[in-house]
C-alpha cells in the first residue's frame, strides 16, 4: 500500500538497521521492533499489506503460525520468557493501530501478566474472552477493534470494544518496568535496545538455535 511504512520494507530500500528483516518465510518478516522498551522486542508482520492479522487469509494460517512458534521459542530460548500481543485496528487511522496501519505481533520476553497490567488503561466495560486467529478475524469482519494476547504458552485472549485507546499494552510494559514515561515508540525509540536485540537475535540464527522457518525459507 502506497505510503505503509511496512510494505516499503518488501523492496528493500530502507537503510535503517530496525527495517531490515532479521528472519523471513514467503509471506511474513521478523523485524526488530522501535520504540522497544527490553531488549528482544521483535515484531511478525505480512509481505502483503493488511490491517491486521483478524484479515488474515486461513490459507496463510499455517506459515504464520509455524513462524510464531519459532519467534516465540527463539525469543524464549535468549531471553527466558515471552509474550505475544497485537493491538488489532479495523480500519485505518483508528487509535488503537498506534500510528502503524500495517499488521504486525509483537513477541515481547516479559514474565509480567499483561492482562491484569493493560487492566488500568481500557474502558471500564471492556472483557476478555478465551480466543484464537478465529476471534480476530470475526472482530475485524465485524469491523470492530481488539486487543489479542497470548500470555507464555496458554491460550490467546481477545478483548473487543470500539473505545480502545493508543499503545495499551506498550503502556502496561513500561510501567511494569518503572519507565511509564517513555511507553510512545515515536519519542522513545529505544535505539540502545534495538541494537542489542540485532546482535543477540543474529547471533542465534548463525548457531542455529532451534528450528528456526525464516532460515530455511527465506523469500
């Protein structure tokens, strides 16, 4: 899409060392993440342009799944813990996109309850529920914001509402971490820990740590 920050990324003409794709597969890259407030903050993100991943195709489903899990352990087997989420808009311009109308997950290595953590900065009606890829593509088809989140290895939860504010779980991150000051990725960018991450998660693909889909099938 003409202007999308992340489909620039597919032609290769960004020099910047945060935008270039530390694993891929056909369809997905693995980006470090700005903005990123630890160390191994990595982001998943379609070739193709989307909004989110709730309009994510089933045909693609296993390949981004796959890599996931691959993310997931990689990030896990450096770090000790990680977390998946995804601030999914239905549109663009919708502040819960937080500035980037692009699908990507963030696999953060956090140990902290991000459910209970994010709890202080949505609508007081706002409710999870148990969920799956399945549940964000029927909140986007119904044209309704989410919030996705998968806490270590138990199961995604989904929490829907058409109030959600910008970078929730980035503001549940920092100030689980005592930095609630620098959660907004555009003044923060973190560039210390963009570097860091570069070299650890380049490090453990040359060794080859785990089974890792972006090595093997790169596009």
């Amino acid at each position: 899409m003409k202007g999308c920050s992340f489909c620039t990324l597919t032609v290769r003409n960004e020099v910047e060392d945060w935008n270039q794709p530390l694993m891929e597969s056909n369809h997905f890259m693995v980006l470090p993440s700005l903005g990123a407030l630890v160390e191994g903050w990595l982001l998943i993100a379609p070739k193709r342009h989307l909004i989110s991943m709730g309009e994510l195709s089933k045909a693609l489903e296993p390949e981004f799944l796959s890599l996931k899990s691959d993310v997931v352990h990689l990030v896990e087997d450096l770090y000790g813990s990680a977390v998946a989420f995804e601030h999914g808009p239905s549109a663009t311009q919708h502040k819960v996109g937080c500035g980037v109308d692009h699908a990507h997950l963030h696999v953060v290595p956090v140990a902290h309850e991000l459910e209970a953590a994010v709890a202080p900065f949505l609508p007081t009606d706002a409710q999870w529920k148990n969920a799956d890829l399945d549940s964000c593509r029927d909140a986007f088809q119904a044209g309704m914001d989410y919030l996705y989140l998968e806490p270590g290895t138990r199961r995604g939860r989904i929490l829907v509402h058409d109030q959600l504010g910008s970078q929730l779980f980035r503001r549940a991150i920092a100030q689980c971490i005592g930095a609630d000051d620098q959660f907004n990725w555009r003044q923060h960018p973190q560039f210390g820990n963009i570097s860091k991450t570069i070299e650890s998660v380049r490090k453990a693909i040359a060794a080859g740590a785990g089974c890792l889909m972006g090595s093997e099938n790169a596009a």
